[in-house]
C-alpha cells in the first residue's frame, strides 16, 4: 500500500467516526459560514490524522453526546484535508492559537469556548468528555 492509499483510509476512518456519531462535515468555508451561523449552540470538532484524535478526541465526541445537555448542532472539519474550511472555522476562534484535535463551541454564531490539542493529548476519552461534558452543563440547554 502506499502512502497516498494508507492516508486516504486513515482519513476516511476518521471522517466516518465523526458521521457515524451524527457529526455533520462541513469541507468548504462556505459550508463553515452556513453551519456556524445557526441559532442555538454548536460544538464544532477539529478532527485529524493523529493518534490522539482517533484514541481520544473522537470517542469523546462520540459519547459526550450522549448525556442531559447537549449542543443544538454538531459540526466536524478535517484539519489538514480540508484546509479552506479548516481556516475559516479557526477565523471564529479569536485568540485561539490552530489546534488540532480541538473543539469549540459556537452560540447563536459566535465563538465561546474552546479545549485545545493541550486539552486533550495525555487524558483519556472519558477525561474529555467529561471535560465536554462540563461545557455544555454550563452553555447548552437539556434536550
């Protein structure tokens, strides 16, 4: 296999996970501008090739879902495939430095709060969810 192969099935992977847990892509800046632009709240998830998005963040993703409070969207963006999309989402994020695997969570189309690659790189998934979990107790309404 090569290397143009082995990517391209990592990254399927990854954007399948994040699918198949109710996450919508967005993959232009268009798509961003639409997605983040809506009533409600919105956690957008960063994902990309690393261990600690496929280990970590995006089990995390998946499960902190599930819970009392949660956000009225989700979003996901594949940083370093989807490169325009990933830049346009990142201007939303002010005073962020780029992070992948990250997650923010937008409201009513403007960015609240973020957890970085630093808040997840070394935790585990239920470290993070948790941590997910805490922000939408405080921002999200119960569904």
């Amino acid at each position: 296999m090569d290397y143009d192969q082995f990517m391209e099935d990592v990254v399927g992977v990854g954007r399948e996970d994040m699918r198949d847990a109710g996450y919508e892509e967005t993959r232009t800046p268009e798509e961003v501008d639409a997605a983040f632009a809506r009533e409600g709240t919105t956690l957008v998830m960063i994902n990309s090739v690393c261990g600690c998005a496929g280990g970590i963040a995006r089990p995390a993703a998946s499960h902190a879902i599930h819970y009392d409070k949660r956000p009225t969207h989700l979003v996901t963006i594949f940083a370093g495939q989807d490169r325009e999309a990933t830049e346009r989402a990142r201007e939303y994020f002010e005073g962020e430095p780029p992070s992948s695997p990250s997650f923010a969570l937008m409201k009513d189309g403007k960015y609240v709060t973020m957890l970085g690659r630093h808040d997840i790189e070394g935790f585990s998934a239920i470290d993070v969810m948790n941590k997910l979990q805490s922000i939408f107790d405080e921002h999200c309404e119960e569904f």
